[in-house]
C-alpha cells in the first residue's frame, strides 16, 4: 500500500501542470496563448536592413530583389526596394511575424493581439515579454578604474 501511495502522491500535480503546458522558457517561444489576449513577438526586418544583420540575404528573381533572414526568424522573403520605400515614410515597414526565438541583435516586440479580452487576472505568463537570457538586462555607462 505505501508503494502505490508514494507514487501517486503527485499524480494531481502533474495532470495540472500538462494540461496548462506553460513553457520552461517562456522568453523563448513566439506566442502565448495562455489567456484570451493572445500575444506574439514580432520582428522589424527594416531594422535587420539597417543595422546590416549578418543574418540578412538578398537574391535577385523577376526582375526584383528580395530580402530574408537566414535564421528563419521571420520566414517572409521581402521586396527590398518595396520595404526600402517604406521605411522612408513616416510609418516605416512595420513588423513581421516572428516564426522563431528572436536572435540578440532583432528589433523585437510583444504585440497583444486581443488587447480588449483582458480580465481581472492580467497576465498568465508574463515571462513572455521578458528579454531573451543572451540579450543583456542592464548597460554599462561608466567604468571606474583602480589605480593601486
């Protein structure tokens, strides 16, 4: 009897925790869907264009050039002069879907797809929004030196 009581002790615990299926690392999925908001990381491919990301590629087919990134962060290829002609407007391109983990160096962020949906309870994983564990959460500014 003690044998089949030490096993089943946390039966109920587990069951619970497989049917949230919250994430280990909840910074590194792409959407949440924990609530009713239902959020999703987006990416600026503007901004990869801009920086000059070595993740960037560009290809020439029909006539036009085409850009995507070769991690798969978004997997949309883009008509370079089209988003090019967008980002000198006021608005900019825009964001594109995050089909990954977001790499250091992408202009990302959480957009709340159902905005209007939250209740009482706020955020069910609020994980999500934080910074990946490669980005830095702090910058240094000044550094002082020991002169012994």
């Amino acid at each position: 009897m003690r044998a089949t009581y030490a096993g089943e002790h946390n039966r109920f615990v587990h069951e619970a925790a497989a049917e949230i299926g919250i994430p280990l690392r909840a910074q590194d999925e792409v959407e949440c869907r924990h609530c009713a908001v239902h959020c999703e990381k987006v990416v600026y491919p503007g901004a990869c264009v801009r920086m000059a990301c070595p993740f960037v590629y560009a290809y020439e087919a029909w006539g036009r050039t085409y850009m995507g990134c070769l991690q798969k962060v978004f997997d949309v290829e883009i008509d370079l002069p089209l988003l090019q002609a967008a980002e000198a407007e006021r608005g900019g391109f825009g964001p594109v879907r995050a089909r990954r983990a977001p790499l250091p160096m992408c202009d990302v962020e959480v957009v709340e797809t159902y905005a209007g949906r939250e209740d009482e309870l706020g955020c069910r994983n609020p994980e999500f929004h934080e910074l990946p564990r490669e980005r830095a959460t702090f910058r240094v500014f000044a550094r002082v030196d020991d002169a012994r």
